[in-house]
C-alpha cells in the first residue's frame, strides 16, 4: 500500500525546532512520507538565528524536479522563502501540481529575525498565494501584507477575508496566537468564516508553532480531509504540542511532535 505524501518546501532550522525540521516531524507524527525541498539554510538555536545561506534558485529548481520526477505528491506545505525570484519559480511549478497547497507566509523567527527580503513581500500574493489551498500567516504576518492593525477577533475576520477575496487565496487561516485571551484562529474559505478556539497556554517554548500547525494541516489534506476538519484536527495538535512543549536550550524551547 503506498502511504500518503507530503512535500515542504522550506528552510532548515539547524536547531531542529522550526522549519523542515518541523514540518518532517510533523508529518512523521501524522503517517504521511515527508519530502523537503530546502530553500535557506540557518544556523539557529532556541536563542534566535546566527547565520542565513540561501539556495540558488537553480538547486531550488533542480530538489522540485528531482521530486517531481519520481515520487507521488499528495499535498505540498512551504515556509520560509527568502527571495523573490524563489517565490517567483516555487510558484510557477506549484502551479502545474494540482495538489493541495498550504503556504505559510513566513516572515520573521519568533526571536525576532527577518527570514524574507522585503520585496519578496509583494510577490507573494502573485507567485503563491493564488495556488494555495490556505494561507496560514499570524497576526503580525497578516497586520504586514494587508497594512492594517488587528485586534479583535472582528478584525482577524476582515483580514481572513481580505486574503481571500483581494489577494486570491483560496483560503486563510488568520491565526490569533499573538492576542491576549484565548488562543483563537479564524477561517475564511470564501464561503463560510469559522473559528477554532483553545485555552492560552503560558509558556515561551513555543519555537516551530508556526510551522507544525501548517504541517498538520497538510498532513490532513494529504490523507483527504476537507479544509475545515483538517484545521480542526492540526488545531488540536498543535495545542497539545505546545501544552506539553520542550524546555530545551536556554531560549524558547521546540513545540513536542509527540504529544
Ligand atoms: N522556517 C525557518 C527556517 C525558521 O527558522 C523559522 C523560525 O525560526 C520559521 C520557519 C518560523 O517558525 P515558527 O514556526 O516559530 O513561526
């Protein structure tokens, strides 16, 4: 029987907690092969980012075929894109795969680094959002590529559709992590807006969140799920992963694949 798969597309977190890290791990969680394309390399830890090398858009191109040519691709996941022309490329095969996408537009680390050049900014929407299945950008991430503040639960509605009708997701999960009160993420598929809310879990290991909860999304897309039952499913998860996260090194710890 030939298992489901999943490919990210993204950056490497040499600390393990965050990026392609995440997202194999994720995957492995869920029984779904994981492939990975790596876009950027960082020397990183728990305390923030050292050094960033970026791919070239040649060897991008040349892991995408490499995959594409042998393996089955039940759904594609990608993270951090630095630069421009690789969102421009990721963007054009994407578009010939006709599989589920989940793009989750990653701008920062959660210490405070940038992991994309800001005229890459721009080209998101162009090259990536149009393909995807769901976008899943935080409240900052959403406050920067709409130009607009969040607040309320209100406003994360507006910016969920926002997304969907002026920048052309299919879909886009507004996530409120960076609120107070409960942990509460908003969902707009162009038809129905829906929430999904969890009690706040305190606690600073939260390094890799980001990236596990898009992961799980796509773990679900890959094994059929609709869009709202697998937000549902990788909610739950992602709770828990951070409920019982890792107080490792002596900055913010991993999320716990296994939990
Ligand atoms: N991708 C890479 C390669 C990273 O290094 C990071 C954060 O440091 C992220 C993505 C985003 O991480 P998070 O899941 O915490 O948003």
């Amino acid at each position: 029987m030939r298992p489901y798969t999943a490919l990210t597309i993204a950056g490497s977190d040499s600390g393990g907690g965050a990026g392609i890290q995440a997202d194999l791990k994720t995957f492995e969680e869920w029984k779904v092969y994981g492939m990975s394309v790596l876009t950027s390399l960082t020397a990183q830890n728990t305390t923030g980012v050292q050094d960033v090398h970026h791919i070239p858009v040649s060897f991008i191109e040349a892991q995408l075929d490499s995959v594409e040519q042998d393996l089955p691709i039940d759904v594609i996941k990608s993270g951090m894109i630095a630069r421009k022309e690789a969102a421009e490329h990721i963007g054009a095969w994407i578009a010939k795969q006709k599989v589920p996408y989940v793009c989750d537009p990653v701008m920062v680390s959660a210490s405070g680094h940038p992991l994309m050049e800001e005229e890459t900014r721009a080209a998101l929407s162009e090259h990536l959002f149009r393909y995807a299945t769901v976008i899943t950008p935080n409240i900052p991430e959403a406050e920067t590529l709409l130009d607009m503040e969040i607040r309320t639960e209100r406003d994360m509605q507006e910016a969920a559709r926002k997304f969907v009708e002026e920048l052309g997701a299919k879909g886009a999960l507004v996530k409120g992590g960076h609120l107070n009160g409960e942990a509460v993420d908003v969902l707009y598929d162009g038809e129905i807006m829906r929430t999904y809310r969890e009690d706040r879990i305190s606690t600073e290991n939260t390094h890799g969140t980001g990236c596990t909860y898009a992961s799980a999304i796509a773990a679900n897309l890959a094994m059929g799920r609709t869009l709202p039952v697998a937000v549902e499913k990788a909610k739950d998860y992602i709770t828990e992963a951070i409920r019982h996260s890792f107080d490792l090194g002596s900055g913010s710890g991993p999320t716990n694949h296994w939990a």
